[in-house]
C-alpha cells in the first residue's frame, strides 16, 4: 500500500462513488476516503458487508444532508450462491449450518429458473439476524453472535429484476435488481429453501444505486496513487443525490423568501412536470442548487433541506 501524505481536512461538497473492495467494512472505506480526500465531514449511503465488493456512494459536506435519499434508493447486484448448505450468516462468512449430499444434488436449470419468479414483485422478506437493524438500540448481529435470536416482522419489499446469468447445477449466478432494505443473503436462502436444499451467498458485488447507473467508480488504489486535486475532481455534484425528483428553478425574490423560512403559495399551479411530487429540486437563477423542496397537498411550496452554500 503507498503511503500519502497527512492532509489538513478541509469543507469539501459532494459525491464520490468507490469501488469498495473485498474484506473491508463500509466504514473503513468511508475512513480511507475521508483521509484521502481530506473531508472534514464523510458519510456513507448504506453498508456493503465485507464479503461484498463494488458501488458504495460517499457523500461529503453539504451532500450528507441529502444522504437519506440515495440510501431509499433502488440497487442493483450480481450475486453468486451455493446450492446444497446453508451458514449461520447466509454468506461465506458464517459457519455451515447444513449441508446435502452431492449425489443427492440434482437440481436442474429448468427447476431452478422455474422458482425465480415467485420471488419477483411484490414480496415479503424477513431480515436476516446477522444485520445492522437495530433492536432497543442494539444492532442484531450482537444478539446474533449470542446465540440469541430476536423476532423480525416481514418487510414489503420489490424485485424488480431476477436474472439467472448462469447455473452449473451447484452455483447460480444471479442479477437482482431490487428496493431498498433488500437482503441478497435472505433472497438467496429463500431460493434454496424452495429448491429444498439450501443455499448461502458466495459473492455479491453492488453494480450500482440508482441514479448512478452510467457512472464511473474509484478503487482506493487508484484514489491513493492520483493527487489530491485529483481525487477531488471525481466529485459528483450535491444534488445527483436527488436527480429522481423534478427540477424547478425559482426566481431571486423566491430564493430570498425560502431562505427566510417562508412558504410560497400555491407555488405550482402552473407547473404540470411537478404537480404529482412530493419533493423537488431547487434551483437559483443562475442555476446553482438551492436546496430539495416540498410540495403541499395544497400546491404551496415549503423547504425540505437547503445548502449552505451553492455548489454547481
């Protein structure tokens, strides 16, 4: 690993996307990038698990007040599982908990794909134990590793894509698409259990978040070896983290009277792109963002979250 050099950290504004590696957490990612781009304020928009790699969104400064939207945030990933065992933890990580004979391992492909739509849609998942969720303030991987297990209600939750990439008759290699609050680890034990013979992830890797789709991501080895101005040129703006919601651009005596906390009637009477959003995007005059908005059920336009200061 090279050494860099220590940085003054500084008020830095917007979003690096990282190529998170193997076998680190998401927050000793987001401590290396801090340091690196020398941010006094980092965070990061939904843990990966350490056996996870790929898109992990860091926002700095003013984009961390906007966070919340990219953690609600669709995702995408390709994951491989085993079929024939199950882990304590659903993942590679985790101790075998059951495993079938490989003679008595005969699942086909057809058998397999004819499952993979009872888990697209609509559906219901339990989060695994072995998660961050938190019950009376305690994370339930800590009750977990007790040997204690704390009851889950079933979350809703969407599939909105569940491709089957590939299947030797032992691994599936498989692309889901999903809402957020999705665990891999649990839709893959879910297969395996309807295939009746278990199943735990061996790889997962986040293609992307939503919005991000198109966009390049940074691997800590190429962060470590550019200068600091070029790291800091990889920078998304503030407000990618909101480009799912409409754009609408304000006048400056507008600008004046949201920054005093002052709600503008009846805001989009004319405006049709907006009238069925709940939040949107603001902008200046000239064209600097401004803040996230709220429409009213009455047409009114109040703040949700404005910038301190106006990065383009």
């Amino acid at each position: 690993m090279s050494l860099t050099p220590k940085i003054t950290p500084s008020c830095i504004d917007g979003i690096l996307l990282v190529d998170k590696p193997l076998g680190l957490s998401s927050n000793a990612v987001l401590q290396r990038v801090k340091r690196l781009l020398g941010a006094k304020k980092a965070g990061h928009t939904g843990s990966l698990d350490p056996l996870a790699t790929g898109m992990l969104p860091i926002c700095f400064g003013e984009a961390t007040k906007f966070s919340q939207y990219l953690l609600d945030a669709d995702k995408s990933y390709e994951t491989s599982g085993l079929l024939g065992a199950t882990s304590s933890t659903g993942d590679a990580e985790g101790e075998i908990t059951s495993c079938v004979e490989l003679e008595q391992l005969n699942i086909s492909h057809a058998e397999l794909m004819a499952v993979l739509p009872d888990f697209m849609g609509d559906i219901q998942q339990v989060p695994p134990m072995y998660s961050a969720l938190k019950h009376q303030g305690t994370p339930l991987y800590d009750y977990a590793r007790r040997g204690e297990v704390i009851p889950r209600p079933a979350r809703n939750l969407h599939i909105y894509e569940l491709l089957c990439r590939g299947f030797d008759g032992h691994t599936m290699d498989l692309t889901v698409t999903c809402s957020k609050g999705t665990y891999i680890r649990s839709l893959v034990e879910s297969i395996g259990e309807s295939l009746g013979v278990g199943a735990y992830v061996t790889k997962l890797h986040r293609v992307y978040t939503a919005g991000f789709e198109n966009q390049p991501m940074w691997s800590l080895e190429a962060l470590e070896a550019e200068t600091l101005e070029a790291r800091r040129a990889h920078l998304l703006p503030v407000d990618y983290a909101i480009t799912q919601f409409p754009r609408f651009d304000l006048d400056a005596d507008t600008v004046f009277a949201l920054s005093q906390g002052k709600v503008i009637a009846h805001a989009f009477d004319a405006v049709n792109s907006v009238e069925t959003s709940e939040y949107i995007r603001l902008y200046t005059p000239e064209s600097d963002f401004f803040g996230l908005g709220e429409r009213t059920p009455e047409g009114d336009l109040k703040v949700k979250r404005l910038v301190t200061q106006n990065p383009r």
